[in-house]
C-alpha cells in the first residue's frame, strides 16, 4: 500500500488496471464480430458500453474479494485514478500508435450523437466505490 493524503491506496489497484486493457480489447472484438452484425455501428457501441461496464463490475468485483477496498475515500480514489490511466492511454495509444486524429478520439464523448465513452468513464470511475458499498 502507498500513502496518500492520509488515505491507503492500495497499489494492488494500480497494476490491476492492466488487465482492464484487456477486457476492452476482448469486449471490442465481440462488438466487432457480433453486435457490428446485426446492429448499427452507433447501436453496437452503446451495447458494447454496456457489456464493458458489466465485465468490468465482475472484474471489480473480484478485485475487491481478494484485495478489500478499506473504505469509501480510497473506493473512489481507485475510480479516479483509474479514469485518468483509461484516458491517457486512451489518447497516447489511440493517437501516437493507432494514428487516430484528435477529433475521431473526441467525438466518441460526443453525448448528442448517441456516444457514450463519457458515460462508461463515469462507470469506471464510480465502479470501486459501487462495489465497495454493495
């Protein structure tokens, strides 16, 4: 554990963030190779969003089993720290090696056209907290 602010964070959580990397990889590929055949691409990545956060309340959830959060201060510390690791790699990995344009990595937050990337942060970043207090 290391410390912060007078709060434990377990750095158990810090590495355990690697293997959600792979959960979105395999959750893209069943959206990529179910969901993109036989629905919309905008209504296969709100399904896959949906999936992604399931998968990952079992993952958290299992996390917690093994290394129990201790409270709600570090629950949501774990949430953010988290959401800032998924949009960095998001950006650096999606722009710097995938060579995608700023704008394609910004319009998946785009709420009005039915992109729900922001909502599936909030998910994860609220997910060790939720699973903390149920």
């Amino acid at each position: 554990m290391i410390e912060h602010k007078g709060e434990l964070m377990r750095l158990e959580y810090l590495l355990a963030w690697l293997p959600m990397v792979l959960i979105a990889i395999a959750n893209g590929a069943i959206r990529e190779k179910i969901f993109i055949k036989r629905y919309s691409e905008r209504t296969a990545h709100q399904l896959s969003s949906v999936t992604l956060l399931l998968a990952f309340y079992l993952y958290t959830s299992w996390l917690h089993s093994t290394w129990p959060l201790l409270n709600e201060v570090q629950a949501l510390q774990v949430g953010l720290m988290w959401v800032a690791m998924t949009v960095a790699f998001e950006f650096i990995f999606g722009h710097f090696v995938m060579h995608h344009s700023w704008e394609k990595l910004l319009a998946d937050y785009d709420l009005r056209k039915g992109r729900v990337w922001s909502l599936v942060l909030l998910g994860v970043g609220m997910m060790p907290y939720v699973v903390y207090r149920f």
